[in-house]
C-alpha cells in the first residue's frame, strides 16, 4: 500500500519568517494537538519525526486518531 494513501498528518514551515515548523491534519489543514498541546514552534527534524508517529498511530488504530 502507497504510504501516502495513509498519512493522515505532515509538516510545514511556519510563514512568520522564523525556522520553526507545524505538524498538521492533513484533512482539517489545523495544527495537530497531541494531549492538548499544539504541535508547533518545532524543529524540522523534530516536526518530520513526529508526522512519522502520528501517521504510524493512525495507521495502527485503523484510520481514528484515537
């Protein structure tokens, strides 16, 4: 299966002129929260590991992000 098919979320450099990124819902384009903390002001290799998680758990959980 094509990895893409399934990534629920991914990263985009934050536009304020700063190197931080913002790990996003790919189907709400709104920055993810992970137990009620917003995924942002983030390194990139940090963002990239964590659109990695997230995909994987949401692959895992069959499709839910809970």
């Amino acid at each position: 299966m094509n990895e893409k098919l399934v990534s629920r979320f991914n990263a985009r450099k934050n536009e304020d002129g700063t190197d931080y990124w913002t790990v996003y819902d790919v189907s709400t384009g709104l920055p993810a929260v992970v137990n009620g903390t917003t995924l942002d002001a983030l390194g990139m290799e940090e963002a990239d590991d964590l659109v990695d998680l997230l995909n994987a758990q949401y692959t895992r959980h069959g499709g839910t992000t809970h």
